[in-house]
C-alpha cells in the first residue's frame, strides 16, 4: 500500500514536470476536468460523495440506497442549489446535517436546505457564532421543531451501513481563530473505507486530534480550503491519505505548499474550483473523479 502511493505520487510529480495530464479517474493535479456522470441510482452497497462546487465553501451530501447526509450547506443562497440536487436525485429527506461550525461558507445555505427538505436530525458544535445566517438557521430549526444535537464529547453513531464518528472541539474557548478552530470534525466509516471531514480546523484542532486520534482515512476533505498551517503536514501525516478534496474558489485558490504535500504522501488531490468531486465507495474500494 506504501509503494503504491509513492509510486503514485512520484507518477504525479514527473507529469506535472512534463506538463501532462492523466485521466479523470486518477488525475494529476494541473487539472484534467473531464468527469464522470453521477449515477442516477444507486446499487444496494455502494455510497457516494458528492462535494459541490460551492466557491470558497464547503457542501458535502453523502448518500447510499438507504440515507442521506448533508456536512455544511455553502453561503447563504446555496441553499437552493443544494434543494434542487437533492430533487434531480429523488433523495427526499436527510436523515442528518452536521454542521461544522458557524461561518457564512458554512452554515450559510442551512436556513433555505431546513426550509425546503425534511431534515430529521442535526448535529453541530457547542459554539456558535453570531452572525446572520446562523440566526437564520436558528429560525428555522425553531420553526421546524428541530432541537439539534449539541456535540461536546467524542460520539459514534450508526445509520444504515455506515458509522459516523464526530470529533469536537476539546475547549470551549481557544486563544486563536475561535470559530475555526471550534470545527466539529466528523468521519464516515463504510465496510473498510473511511473519509474524514474536517471543516475549517487550524493549528489547534489539528493538533488536538492528532495527539488523540491513531487512525488513517482513504480519504480527507482537507482543513480550512487548503490554506498552509504549520501543524497540516504533521497533520497529513499522521491520517495518511489516499484521495484529498479541497474546497476552494478561482479567487482564492488552495496553497501550492498543501499540494506539494499531499503529491509528497501519493495522495491524489480534487480541487472544487475545477468542478464537483464524486468519491464511490462499496465498502471495499473507493474511487474518485471530477463530475461534468
């Protein structure tokens, strides 16, 4: 499994030297676009990813035959893209949205996505910030009758076939960057396969959880849109990757310092400014490409 991530990332290195690309089930990253279709159902088993193109913000809607999940909604008016994804794909009620933390590219589409769909549990940090979007949020869980589940201790949970593992903050308040680092960070376990969510986590969090959590995922939404921190690269480390998605925008791209790491581990890296990131997985394999 080592070889074959430094193999890959020494692959990755040598055609972006060359100025080359390859496919889109396993691209390099100066950005082959060509994608994939999503399926338009599912086989029982498998479960799908999907990271929309947001901008500089996060949407994550995973989903299989039997569930929906919705991790962060976007800036306030992407609520309605999300509504109508969910239509096209006949997916009529999330059975839970987590919300990481309270900054407008994250909870900023979450008034319209409660407004509009059936949402039956919610789950989000004991701090919240105090903006307009999260008393919009606010107003519709209270309008909904939706009490949301405050995380403050290290939980498991199941729902189908997958196991959900939520992460929070280990202090109420932090010397530095309190909402970000105040991420409420979530993986999703399926058969033997793991991805790990991470919401706009700085140097504290990230310290934090390596220094308690000893486990790798296959793959990794990378903290805080793929900005450079001091403590990432201990932090890519240490939950080894194979498969990176970054949040990011053309207007503010990811850092070509968090590349360079993630091409140093083998990981094969997404970037949403480029196009949507599916990620498959049927519990034994994952797979991951842009979708057109």
């Amino acid at each position: 499994m080592k070889l074959r991530r430094i193999l890959t990332g020494l692959l990755a290195a040598a055609l972006m030297l060359c100025g080359c690309s390859v496919n889109s089930s396993d691209p390099d990253l100066s950005g082959d676009v060509s994608g994939a279709s999503l399926p338009k159902q599912l086989p029982p088993g498998e479960l799908v990813c999907y990271s929309f193109s947001a901008g500089k913000a996060d949407a994550h809607l995973i989903y299989d035959s039997e569930f929906a999940i919705l991790i962060d909604c976007g800036e306030k008016g992407f609520g309605k893209e999300i509504t109508e994804f969910l239509e096209a794909h006949d997916i009529r009620t999330i059975d839970m949205l987590i919300i990481s933390h309270f900054d407008k590219d994250h909870v900023g589409g979450a008034a319209k996505v409660i407004k509009s769909n059936e949402v039956r549990n919610v789950f989000q940090p004991a701090y919240a910030k105090q903006n307009d979007e999260t008393e919009n949020y606010r107003r519709q869980l209270a309008e909904k009758g939706i009490s949301p589940n405050i995380v403050r201790e290290r939980q498991t949970v199941r729902i189908g076939s997958a196991e959900l593992t939520f992460y929070p903050p280990m202090k109420e308040i932090y010397a530095e960057d309190q909402s970000n680092n105040s991420s409420l960070m979530v993986s999703v376990r399926y058969g033997s396969k793991s991805m790990l969510f991470t919401g706009d986590a700085e140097d504290l969090r990230l310290s934090e959880f390596i220094s308690t959590e000893k486990a790798a995922f296959d793959v990794l939404k990378v903290p805080y849109h793929g900005h450079f921190q001091m403590m990432l690269s201990s932090f890519l480390k240490a939950v080894d990757p194979q498969i990176a998605v970054i949040t990011c925008s053309d207007s503010e791209p990811e850092d070509d310092q968090v590349i360079k790491m993630l091409s140093e581990l083998g990981c094969v890296t997404y970037l949403t400014r480029k196009a949507p990131v599916m990620i498959r997985c049927d519990g034994s394999s994952v797979t991951a490409s842009y979708v057109s």
